[in-house]
C-alpha cells in the first residue's frame, strides 16, 4: 500500500497566503476522498498543513501537485475590493515509518536565569527559569515556574513531546532535501500553476491544460493532469 504526505505552505502574500494554504489543503482531503485514499493523519497550523495519505496509486494522483501555486484573487480579509498575488508551495514526500524517540539528557542544553514576572520574590531572586535546548533540532522551551526541578523536569517532556512530532512529521534532513527541490522558491515568478479567480480559471504551467477553478477546488484535480 502506498504512502505519501501532502505539504502546502504559504509563501509569499502574507495573511492570505496562509488562508489559502488551509484552502488548498481542504481542496486535497477532498480529492482524496473523492478517490477512496484514506487520510490518516493531519497536522494543521498557521502557514503549514501536512496530510498523511495511503492508498493504491496515491503517489501518481498527487505527484503533478508539487512545486509553487500562483493565486490571483480578492482575498476574504480585502475590504476595497483589491485583487493580490499570493503564493504557495506544494510538496508530495514519502511518508517514512515513524517510531518513537525517548530524548537522552545529553541530547539537550540547559540554562538556568531568574525568573520573571509574578510569581513573588524568591521566584526573582533565584535562577528558576529553565530554558531546555534540543541540540539536534534547536526545539527550545522554557519553564519559569517557581521551582527549579519541576520547571526542569517539565521542560523535559515538553522537549520530549516536540522533537517526536517534530520527526513524525518528516523534517528530517533527507525530506528537507527532497522538498526543497520540488517546491522552488515559493516566489511569484517561480510557479507551477496559476490561479484566477475572477476569470474561474486554473492553468498548469507544465502539461498547458486548463480547468474551472471551481470544478478544480472540488477535488477535481485530474482536470488538469
């Protein structure tokens, strides 16, 4: 059975790039679904969504949806009616087997300073705040809570809870390779696919087919392979 995870991130365009990115990521669950691949996992937040999928022949339905996506339109936050360029970027990564990680103590740094705000006198004139580092990562939290060894152990598991997701959602460095060549710059220029709105319109750079953008945002994709 085949496995593959979906990237879509938001590029240029700022606040709409990233609506747009939620966008197209509900456009995909809906082609899935249209073509009967299970999604099994997601994992949304501001500017980056990434979808698990499986299934027989996933990888050649979505393989065409790497690279930049160009939109044209009037985004729901414009008040004058304006239409904006933003962009977006699509990656398609093998979705590697995860097994879970248990973070070692010398896999991370701490550093110990005072702590701030409330929390009364000895929490300011003591070094309880802990800043936990993980080493391989860079994935940093901090603990400021009035003792010492409760912030430590706390930023322990946060740190341990952070880098498994962080792995389990394949920013690794092989995947980074990988993604890094299929979506480009993510700048205007460098796009794989255009979208109008106004003119209802989406347009594939690469195999010269064009689709109703509507139709298209159905899940409707092989329109345009």
């Amino acid at each position: 059975m085949e496995k593959i995870v979906l990237e879509i991130r938001s590029a240029e365009g700022g606040e709409d790039s990233k609506l747009l990115v939620r966008d197209m990521a509900a456009m995909y669950i809906k082609a899935a679904k249209n073509n009967n691949f299970v999604v099994s996992n997601e994992h949304w937040k501001e500017g980056l969504v990434s979808i698990w999928l499986t299934g027989d022949g996933v990888k050649e339905y979505f393989a065409n949806e790497s690279g930049g996506h160009r939109w044209q339109r009037i985004p729901p936050t414009e008040r004058k009616g304006r239409v904006h360029t933003s962009t977006i970027t699509v990656a398609v990564l093998e979705d590697k087997k995860f097994e879970q990680v248990e973070v070692k103590p010398e896999e991370v740094r701490i550093e110990y300073t005072r702590g701030t705000g409330a929390g009364g006198q000895h929490k300011n004139t003591t070094d309880s705040c802990v800043i936990m580092t993980h080493i391989l990562t860079g994935i940093k939290v901090v603990r400021d809570g009035r003792n010492q060894h409760k912030n430590k152990d706390d930023a322990f598991e946060e740190i341990n809870k952070r880098v498994n997701n962080f792995y389990k959602t394949g920013h690794d460095e092989e995947s980074s390779e990988k993604r890094n060549t299929q979506i480009g710059s993510g700048e205007r220029s460098d796009k794989k696919r255009t979208y109008r709105q106004k003119d209802d319109k989406v347009v594939d750079h690469e195999t010269g087919k064009e689709a109703s953008l509507k139709q298209f945002m159905k899940g409707k994709i092989e329109l345009l392979k």
